[in-house]
C-alpha cells in the first residue's frame, strides 16, 4: 500500500472535530500523512489540546471569522455561505501553495465532514479525489437520502428501506420548517446532490458494520464504509479537541471516591443550552441520585449529591467504573462514546439528529430508555426520574436487565469492530487501497 497524503477538512465544532481526530489517527497509523484542515478559531484550541504525531500536521484557513467561528450573531445561512466564501477562496490556497512547495508529498485524496460539501468542488477543481465523513448514522444518511428523493414528509409510519419504522417523534428536528436548524436543510440537499452525480459515491460513516448492518447495504446509489466507532476506547489521551480553558480540575478524583456504577453522568453536548425550566426539572429528578452534570453555560459547582462542571473529557468520563448511567441529548458522537464503553443510557433528545438516535437507542439496539415529552415538548421530573431509577435499579428488574445485557453486549462488538482484525479495521484499510487502484 503507498503512503497517501489525506487532507481532512472538518466542519469546525467539537462534534465533527472529535470523530475527524480519530480518523486522522487512524490513518497515520497506517503510514499515511494527514494535513487536519479547520477554521482558524478552532484550530487555536485544537493545537492547545493534541497530542503531536510525526505524522499529523494541523493547517487552518479563515472562514472570515478567525477570533470565534461560531459567533451566535452569525444565522446559520450566514454562516454557511460565509464557509464557502471564504473556505472555498483559502482552502484552494492552501492545496495549490502546499502541493507546489512539497511536489514530492502532494494531497492525494480529500476527506471532509459533513456540511462542508463545497470542498469536494475545491478538491474537483484542483484534479483531487475526495470522500464525505458522515459524522451521523447510517440511519440518518439513509433518511435523508429518502428525504430528498421523493418521500419528503411523508416518511413517518413508512417501512423504508434502511430505516426502522418511525413516527413524527422520532424524526430529526432539522426536517421540520419550525426548527432553527431547517435552514441546514438546503446544504443537506446539495450535499445528497452531490452523492448522487455518481454512481456508488463513497461515504465513510462513524459506524460499524454489525451495528447497522442492513442499513448500509440499502441505498442503491451509495456505498457507505462503516470504520467506528471514531473514538479511542479506553485510552484517552486528551486529543479529542477538548475545550480546557473550562475544564474542572478535580471531577475525577470524586469519580474515584464514588462506588462501582453509581454516578449519573449528565451531558447536552458540546452546543445545546437547556431551558431554565428544564434543567431545574432534571435537577429535582435527580435528587435520589448521584451525579456528574456537564452544564456548558455555568460556572463549576459541587451539590450536595453531585457535581455541575463545564467540561469534562467526556471519553474519560464515561470509562471511569463508577458512572452507570449516561443521560444523554443523543447527540451522535455521545451515543456511540456511551455504547462503545458500555454504559446504558437515558435518552433525552432535543434537536438536529438526536430524536432518531434516541429511537436507535431504545427499540432497535435496546441500550437505553427515552424520556417522553407532555403535548409542549417538556419532560416532567415524574418521567425523567422513572427513566434513571430504571437504569439505576438494581438486578431484577427485566426491561434493566436486558438494557445493561445490551449495552454490554454492543461494547463487545464495537471494541471487535476496532480491533486489530475488525470490520472497521478492515474496511478502512480496503478504503485506501481502493483509492490505490484507481490511481
Ligand atoms: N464532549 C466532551 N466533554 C464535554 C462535552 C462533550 O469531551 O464536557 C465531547 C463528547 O465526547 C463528544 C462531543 O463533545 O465527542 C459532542 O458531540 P455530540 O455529537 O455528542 O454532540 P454535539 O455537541 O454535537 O451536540
């Protein structure tokens, strides 16, 4: 296999950044060089917080914005355009200035996370193949795809091929004209536009092929390539792009005074802000627990029965013996942390993806229980409180007993999948030497 120069650009938010990482790890693992493309603002906290590899290289370009990306005075059409604006502009510098300084280590092929589909135009342009990371599930590819090829809102309540069966509360938020994020849906629509100006387009896909097995194979225009779960299990080395300018010092030394699996770890994610009513509700349900609660808009502060922090290193977290039970937003990334360490989990979806992974969760991979909204989107501290003392409860109980067996059971086959002579292994390295052949 010859060594390829990847240049991976990523969409510049922790949730993209973190499966990327991993990826590019992977592939300088591998033998290959990987140049890790993102905005200048988030590069600067990258660098900060990676560990070096002779064979990763970080090289930022401006999206116009180079103090903070993700200025909340920025809409997301804003925000969009201004990606391909300026990233088109600044990334074609960057290929074209790097591949004439070093002739003799060109880019050879381009990987880019999802949203940033314009930089498959900037990597045509300049004769350089290129590749989607999916940074959802193969589900949710699947979804869209249908989405966009005639089933539109029709979709609930169909038996589609890839999709489990799903009702208007399972579908993404971002489908739905009322939520802030349907403006990402045109960016969505031009991104499966371009899959399908081939035919079979590749798309690599932060799953695994046991996991999501019928799912992959079901999209005749696509070939999807599961090589997940994108995260280091069991081996933090603090270089998932973590945020240490708000990180608590101490939440693992008290992880480290609690009991086997007794701790409650609380997470919304890395963008998502409760509402007040809201979090004072999870706060009342939580009040026979103990717990960790990652709250990114408040100060670090202990409880009488737990601890608020800002950051945390969510891999670390989630490995450490005493937590027992992830109560999660289902954002993509913490659903396949949780399940690939094994925790079982209480899904609390609010936006974009997470709604769908929460269904994934509960009924087809049985790992967790999904907390139920009243008729106004707000769940009642009753139903948040039936959730976590189900997880927490004791042996016995037979809806816990085979959450907690499942949950095992996808941790086994996740950490297969990662192994040495596991699926994802493989079809990562069959990846790359496709793109051998077809030099
Ligand atoms: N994360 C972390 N520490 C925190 C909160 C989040 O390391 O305190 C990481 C988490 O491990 C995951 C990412 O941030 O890799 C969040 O991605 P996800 O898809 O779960 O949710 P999003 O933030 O995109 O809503």
């Amino acid at each position: 296999m010859k060594a390829h120069h990847f240049l991976l650009v990523c969409f510049p938010v922790h949730g993209h950044i973190n499966p990327s990482l991993e990826l590019a790890h992977r592939l300088t693992n591998l033998g290959h060089h990987v140049t890790f493309a993102t905005t200048i603002a988030a590069t600067r906290r990258l660098t900060n917080t990676t560990t070096p590899h002779p064979l990763l290289t970080f090289a930022p370009f401006s999206d116009g914005f180079d103090h903070e990306t993700l200025n909340p005075n920025r809409t997301f059409p804003q925000l969009f355009s201004d990606f391909k604006h300026h990233g088109s502009q600044s990334l074609t510098k960057l290929i074209t200035s790097h591949n004439e300084q070093t002739p003799s280590n060109p880019f050879t092929f381009v990987i880019y996370s999802l949203l940033f589909h314009w930089v498959a135009d900037v990597a045509a342009a300049l004769n350089t193949p290129s590749a989607l990371l999916f940074v959802q599930p193969a589900t949710l590819l699947a979804l869209y795809y249908h989405y966009f090829h005639g089933y539109g809102d029709t979709i609930p309540n169909q038996k589609l091929p890839g999709l489990p069966l799903l009702t208007e509360k399972d579908m993404p938020s971002l489908l739905s004209p009322t939520s802030p994020h349907s403006a990402i849906l045109p960016f969505l629509k031009q991104q499966i536009e371009l899959l399908d100006q081939k035919s079979q387009s590749k798309v690599l896909i932060n799953s695994f092929d046991a996991l999501e097995e019928q799912t992959v194979k079901a999209i005749d225009g696509l070939k999807m390539i599961p090589i997940g779960p994108l995260i280091s299990i069991g081996k933090s080395n603090g270089k998932n792009g973590s945020n240490p300018l708000f990180e608590s010092e101490n939440y693992m030394e008290w992880l480290n005074s609690k009991a086997k699996s007794s701790v409650v770890y609380v997470s919304f994610g890395s963008v998502s802000v409760l509402q007040s009513k809201q979090a004072e509700e999870i706060m009342k349900a939580l009040s026979g627990h103990t717990f960790l609660w990652v709250k990114i808009d408040e100060e670090a502060q202990d409880k009488e029965n737990g601890k608020i922090v800002r950051w945390c290193r969510q891999d670390e977290v989630l490995n450490h013996p005493s937590v027992g039970c992830f109560m999660s937003h289902c954002g993509w990334n913490s659903t396949i942390e949780g399940m690939a360490v094994g925790v079982p989990l209480v899904a609390f979806p609010l936006q974009i993806d997470q709604a769908t992974n929460a269904k994934l969760v509960e009924d087809v991979w049985k790992i967790g229980v999904r907390v139920a909204a009243n008729s106004e989107g707000f769940v009642e501290r009753e139903e948040i409180k039936r959730c976590l003392d189900l997880i927490m409860g004791s042996e016995g109980n037979e809806r816990r007993d085979e959450i907690v067996g499942n949950a095992k059971k996808w941790k086994d086959l996740a950490t297969k999948a990662i192994g040495q002579h596991g699926s994802s292994t493989f079809n990562l390295k069959a990846f790359v030497e496709d793109i051998d052949n077809s030099d």
